[in-house]
C-alpha cells in the first residue's frame, strides 16, 4: 500500500445553523489524483479549505502523513507549505509580476536564497509554459494565464500535494484547455492532486478516484471507470445525467 | 491719472514689501503640512495594521485581551482626534502637556505634533479601510503558502494598501496646508500668522488675506497637479518584456496590452 498523505477522520463543518459538512471520512494516497464531484453547495470547496486550514473544522481530525495536525508542536505552517493551493480565482499577490509570485514563498517561508528560488521558479514557469513572462503582473495576463503561474506559484513551494478548487470554472472555455493540459501533465508526472471540478471529461482521464459529494457527504467513490459507466448511487446517476447532457 | 494708487497697486507693493516674511510663513506652513502629513500616515499604518489583526478562536486568552484593550484605546484617540476641532485640540495641547506631564514644548514641536496626531487619526481609519478592501484571496493565497499574518501585511497586503490609499493620502495633505492656520492661536509662525502680523502693521487686512489666498492656492493647486502625476508614475510601467529565448536574453520584444 502506497503511503497515506492526507486522512480526513469524522470531519464535519457547520456554518452556525447549516452543517455544510457531515462526519467526512476521506483519504488521498501518495501519487494520487482524486476528482472531486458534485452539484452547487455540496460543501467541495468547504472541504478543500477545511484539508488547507483556510477553515476550521468544526469536529473530526486531520492527518497528514499519519501524524493528527492538532498534535502540540506540529506546524501547521509547514504544513500549509507541504500542501500547495490553487484558486478559481487565481489570488496572484497583484502587487508582484510573475516571478516575485513564484519566489515569495519560497524565500520567505523556505527560506531559500533569491538565486535559488529564482532558479526554481523558472524550471515550473517553464512546466507551464509562462517563463517567458516573468516580468509581467498579474493584471496584464489572461485568467488562463494567471492560472498557470498560479499553479507554477504552487509547485515552487514543491509541496506534497497540491488542492485545486475548480481551477478552471473562471476562465473564458478558449483557454480552459490550456490549464487542463498544464494539470494532466502534472498528473502524468506523479503529483499527488486532489481537485474539485465540473470538467467530468477531464476528471474521466486523469483520476485515479473519483468522490463523489452531495449534501455534505461522499456519497461515492470509485474508479472514474465505474462512476461514469456505472455509478452505484441514484444520486450519482441522477447528477451526472444533469450534467453530462448539457 | 488719479493720485490715489489703485487697488492692485497697494496689494502689489505690500507684496515687495512684506514677500520675505510671507515666504517665511508659507515655508512653515509647508514644512508643517508635509512632517504633518507623513508622521500622521505612519501612524496611521501602524494603528491600521494593529486593528486589522485577526483573532482566531484558539487563539490565547492573553492575546484576545491585549488586543481588545489595544483596540478599546485606539478606538478613543480616532474618536477623539475626529470629533474635536483642530484648533481646540491645540490649545488644549499646548497648555495642558507642560502642566500633565511637566514638559515644556516648543510653538513648533507641539504644532508638528498635533498635525501629526491628528492626520494620524483620520489615516489610521483610511489604512483600516484599505487593508479591509483588499481581496480575501490574497490573505488565503497567501496563507496556503505558509507565510504568517505579518509576512502577509508586509509582502503582499501592505504594498498594494499604500498604493491606494495614496490619493487619501494626499488629500490630507491638502487639507493640512490649508489647517495649519489654525496653529496660529498658539503663536506658530505659519502663513496666516504672517499675514495677520503684516495686516496689523498697515491695517490693509484686505489686500493683505488676498495675497495669502492666492498663496495657499498656488500651494495647494501645484500639489494637487504633483500628486497626480506621481499617481499616474505609480500606476507603474505598463508594459513587460517578454524574453522571446532564455538562451539569447537580448531577443525581447515589449507588449502593451490594451487594458491596463
Ligand atoms: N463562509 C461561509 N459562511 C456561511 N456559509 C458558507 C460559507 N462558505 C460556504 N457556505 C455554505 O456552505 C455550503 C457549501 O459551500 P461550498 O462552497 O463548499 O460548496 P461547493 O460544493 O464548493 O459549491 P460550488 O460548486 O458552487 O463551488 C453552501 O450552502 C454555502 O452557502
Ligand atoms: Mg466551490
């Protein structure tokens, strides 16, 4: 068995009244790509964030590589460093060009020196194909511009694993297919990835697993395989018939 | 020809007359405004950045208390400082620090101090603003980066508030070119305690507050032409160079996208 690197244990989230998440057990291994499904307000994204520490769960526990993150003494800091995030909405730092998003962390936090994190930055701006603009700020490119730097801001970091909350829904369907490529390649290349999607093709091709949530729950989870061929849950059936026949 | 001298004649003899000590009052005047106005913004950014502190709910006892307090304090001086006139808190500074605290101030240190509190008052609201207006996603990207709420003010959040709040900024100096007058009722050699000195020498009161007017225009219009254009600068180069080749670093060739 591969090694664990994220496991989610009876996580549950409320939003004061509204429990957006319920009694979550989930887990992603080493090397794995894991799709995320499921219609509008099943709480993916609440999840993502409550994985990233952007939220806090309300009960449950968090482990990464074994290890419950409340643990006195571990860092969650290095934690967040181990897990790179990216946006729907790109959040590129606006007052850095393309470059000063992709080192900032790594100097800052991994305490890398200018050369070295200049040196990494532009080996993943050339993986995703934006080394030639390391000049430029974030107002002067395209979204799917913005994305792959984004994502590139994230590799710098080389985490363990990178969240990707529905990197592409924002962007105009032209350049969609670019950041997609950028992904695959990424998948091809072993990164561990959990991404929250609605490209069902996409999440067809590179998953390694495919949750499926709704209301608050997984409702399935399976090889892309059997969930799309051959989903065991109506509700799985019923979403991805609305979906698909768009 | 008429013997009396005309209107424009006095005003303009006065001006020969009285210039040096008219330069004299407007150069206190701006050094006022402009040590004012910088002072006030530091301050400003250090109480903006303090309010604006999250407290999270594991956060210690301790530091939720301290901060509340800190909060509670800062909270009355912006009150304060924005709810009394200027020229009130003047007074009440220049008399009442040597008899609170036995300190003797100086006309001119206790006028930089109290332009400097006061504009600190009101930037400190116009920061707090700011730095709320930013997007929400810059903290989170920033924080899934691992760096602290501090590394965040300071790289990311800080840099694009001051950027800005930069017409606020020179709004207020405007205003304080303008509020420094007040000064005068503690003794600060400032431009309207100039003119009020020369009108009381030839009771031409008139002629005298038209050429300060004027004066005060042409300050406050020529900083309001240098603020734009510093502005515009600072809206920075809107052009990159792509590097065509990382091998041949000489083959660039410049893009101006047309939105800005
Ligand atoms: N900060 C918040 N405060 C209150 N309610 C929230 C907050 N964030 C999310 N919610 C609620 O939680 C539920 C789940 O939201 P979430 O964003 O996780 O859904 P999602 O599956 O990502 O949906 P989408 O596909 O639209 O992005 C929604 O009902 C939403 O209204
Ligand atoms: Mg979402």
């Amino acid at each position: 068995m591969k090694d664990k690197v994220i496991e989610v244990n009876h996580l549950s989230k409320n939003f004061g009244e509204n429990e957006v998440l319920k009694d979550i057990h989930f887990e992603v291994y080493s090397g794995e790509v894991v799709c995320i499904i499921g219609s509008s307000g099943s709480g993916k994204s609440t999840l993502l964030r409550c994985i990233n520490l952007l939220e806090t769960a309300t009960t449950g526990e968090i482990l990464y590589r074994g290890t419950d993150i409340n643990t006195p003494g571990f860092s969650t800091t290095q934690y967040r460093t181990k897990l790179g995030m990216v946006f729907q909405q790109f959040n590129l730092f606006k007052n850095k060009t393309v470059l000063g998003n992709c080192t900032l962390g790594p100097i800052k936090v991994l305490k890398k020196s200018k050369e070295e994190a200049r040196k990494t930055a532009l080996k993943y701006l050339d993986v995703v194909g934006m080394a030639d603009y390391i000049e430029a700020k974030p107002a002067q490119l395209s979204g799917g511009q913005q994305q792959r730097v984004a994502i590139a801001r994230a590799l710098c970091m080389e985490p363990d694993a990178i969240l990707f909350d529905e990197p592409t829904s924002a962007l105009d369907p032209e350049t969609i297919g670019e950041v997609l490529k950028v992904m695959k390649e990424l998948a091809k290349s072993g990164l561990t990835m959990l991404i929250v999607t609605h490209e069902m093709e996409f999440a067809r091709d590179v998953s390694s697993r495919v949750v499926f949530m709704d209301n608050g729950i997984i409702a399935e989870e399976n090889t892309p395989e059997n969930i799309f061929t051959n989903p065991n849950n109506p509700r799985t059936r019923e979403f991805l018939k609305r979906t698909l026949d768009k | 020809m008429s013997s009396e001298p005309s209107f424009f004649q006095i005003s303009y003899n006065i001006f020969l007359q009285y210039w040096p000590m008219f330069l004299k009052g407007t150069i206190v005047t701006l050094i006022l405004a402009i040590a004012g106005t910088l002072t006030g913004t530091v301050i400003g950014l250090l109480i903006g950045v303090v309010r604006t502190i999250p407290t999270h709910p594991h956060d210690s006892t301790f530091k939720k208390i301290l901060l509340k307090i800190l909060n509670i304090i800062l909270t009355i001086y912006i009150e304060v400082f924005r709810g009394t006139p200027m020229i009130v808190q003047s007074m009440v500074i220049f008399y009442g620090v040597p008899i609170l605290f036995g300190i003797k101030l100086g006309v001119f240190q206790a006028a930089y101090f109290i332009v400097s509190i006061n504009t600190g008052a009101y930037m400190s609201e116009i920061v707090r603003g700011g730095i709320l207006s930013i997007d929400k996603g810059q903290f989170e990207a920033s924080s899934s980066i691992g760096m602290s709420h501090f590394q965040t003010m300071v790289n990311v959040v800080m840099p694009q508030v001051i950027r800005n709040i930069l017409p606020a900024t020179g709004n207020e100096f405007v205003i304080n070119i303008k509020d420094t007058s007040v000064l005068n009722v503690i003794g600060v050699s400032e431009l309207f305690f100039a003119s009020k000195s020369i009108a009381g020498n030839n009771f031409k009161y008139f002629e005298v507050y038209l050429i300060t007017s004027i004066i005060y225009l042409i300050c406050t219009y020529s900083v309001t032409q240098l603020l734009r254009f510093a502005e515009r600068r600072i809206e920075g180069r809107d052009s990159y160079t792509i590097h065509g080749s990382t091998t041949l670093t000489d083959s660039k060739f410049e893009i101006r996208p047309g939105r800005s």
